[in-house]
C-alpha cells in the first residue's frame, strides 16, 4: 500500500541540530499561506525566533519544554487583524474588528495557516511540536515579541529536524468522533468503552502507575489540564484580549 502521510504522522520533541536554511522555512511559510482564510483577509502573522538570545527568552515563556530548548526556531503564530485594520484606515475605510467575534474569526485563521505549516514542514522531512504554553505566557510572550493592539499569540511550533526516536501514539476510534445527523447519545458503558484502548495502551498505564493516580483520566484532571491552572490561564488571557482590544 501506499504510505500514507496522514495515518503515519507523529510529534516530534527531540531534533537533531541541522539548521533549518532561512530560504526553506520561508517556502514552508509561503506555501502554507495558500490555506483557506476567512474572506481571504489572511488574519495571521507568525514571529520566527531563531536568535538563540531571543529562543532562550522564549523557551523559558514554555517552561523550557525540551521541544522549545532543542529545536532549530520556534514560530509564534498569531491572531493579526492589525495590519488588516491599519490598512482599512489607511484607505478611508472604518474598520470594526476589535472585539470578541473578529478575535475568534483571526484565531481560526491562524490555527488553519499553523496545520499548514505544520502539514508542509513535516512533508518536507522536518519535525514539528505545538507548545500549548502559548496560552499560558500569552502575556509574557506578547510583550517579548512586542506584539501590537489587535495581535495575539495563539500557536507556537517548534520546528527542527528530528532525532528519529519518536513513535506514534493511540487515537480514540473513529467511532467516538463521527456522529451521522445529529449527536449521538452514548450510554454510560458506551462511552468508557471509547476510551478503553486509551486507558490498555502500555504507555498511558506507565503515566497512571508513575503518578500514582486511580486511572488514566484523572492524571489529565489532577495533574495534566487541572481545573485551578484553566482557570488562571483563561483569566490571563481574558486580560490580553482587553489590552489587545479585541475585548
Ligand atoms: C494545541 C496543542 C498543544 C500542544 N501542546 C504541546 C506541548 O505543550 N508540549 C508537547 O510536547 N506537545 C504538545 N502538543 C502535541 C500533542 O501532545 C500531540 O499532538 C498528541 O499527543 C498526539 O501525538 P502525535 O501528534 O504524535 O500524534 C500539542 C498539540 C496541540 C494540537
């Protein structure tokens, strides 16, 4: 069969070191702005930190994650309906895209344009690893950046070339995603079961025994995503939606 690049994907947190040319990664970025965009006004910039004083600062906004210390850049991708709207003023024209709705419209454009990038970097031989940090030191990381009104870091990937040691991980079945027509209503029973593979794949049953915890889902409540540090987190972000306008 075919090798199909989709079903055979996988993260990658440890590179190699090669450095990534300028000219490949612009390509990679050039490409990747063909991704489809809200009425094609392309909300999105993406900030490249190579500058290993810089990428240290930054790593250390992803709490020195070792994807983000070892890989060769780390693109910030934003939610930008700045320049979009400086070149409404500049044209005569009234932009009004301060405010929550154009802040999710901007979001969705730049997480579109980071799968691509994601999608077309690893097509090319490279690995990539989301830091979900993002959201965390949203603030902090905007203020190194300098990122201006209307500008909000939503994905940051780090990208290098891979080590090679890095295997696939479990998926949910098809099951538990598709739902024909309308929304499926699961039993109890039915919806343990989605998750059954999860909780019998060898490394998910090391992570429970290693932090000492009852089952596989409460290492994600208690330790991984708690609620306290969600809390925080939307509350931080909330802050950086007002000082960016968007709120
Ligand atoms: C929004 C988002 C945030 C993520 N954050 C992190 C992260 O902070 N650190 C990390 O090592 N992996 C991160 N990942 C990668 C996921 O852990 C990974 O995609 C998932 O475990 C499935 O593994 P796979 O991509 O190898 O199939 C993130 C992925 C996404 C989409």
């Amino acid at each position: 069969m075919k090798f199909d690049y989709f079903s055979n994907r996988i993260t990658v947190r440890n590179f190699n070191g090669r450095h990534i040319p300028d000219e490949k990664l612009t390509n990679i970025i050039e490409r990747a702005m063909h991704a489809p965009s809200c009425g094609n006004m392309q909300l999105y910039s993406v900030i490249v930190t190579r500058d290993p004083s810089m990428k240290t600062k930054l790593a250390a906004q992803h709490f020195n994650q070792p994807a983000s210390t070892g890989c060769d850049v780390i693109l910030t991708i934003c939610a930008d309906f700045n320049r979009f709207s400086r070149w409404c003023k500049l044209s005569g024209a009234k932009p009004g895209y301060d405010n929550f709705h154009s802040f999710i419209t901007a979001l969705t454009d730049a997480v579109i344009f980071s799968q691509q990038i994601v999608t077309i970097a690893e097509m090319e031989g490279l690995g990539t690893c989301y830091l979900g940090t993002v959201n965390y030191n949203a603030n902090d990381i905007s203020n190194l950046l300098e990122l201006p009104e209307l500008v909000v870091p939503v994905a940051s990937l780090a990208i290098g070339y891979p080590k090679g040691d890095e295997k696939q991980v479990e998926r949910l079945p098809v099951r538990a995603v598709i739902h024909n027509e309308k929304y499926r209503k699961d039993s109890d029973q039915e919806t343990l079961n989605l998750f059954k593979d999860k909780e019998e794949y060898p490394d998910n049953i090391k992570f429970v025994k290693e932090n000492q915890k009852a089952s596989l889902a409460s290492v994600f409540t208690d330790i991984r995503y708690p609620k306290e540090m969600n809390e925080a987190v939307s509350k931080s972000f909330t802050k950086l939606l007002k000082i960016k306008k968007f709120l």
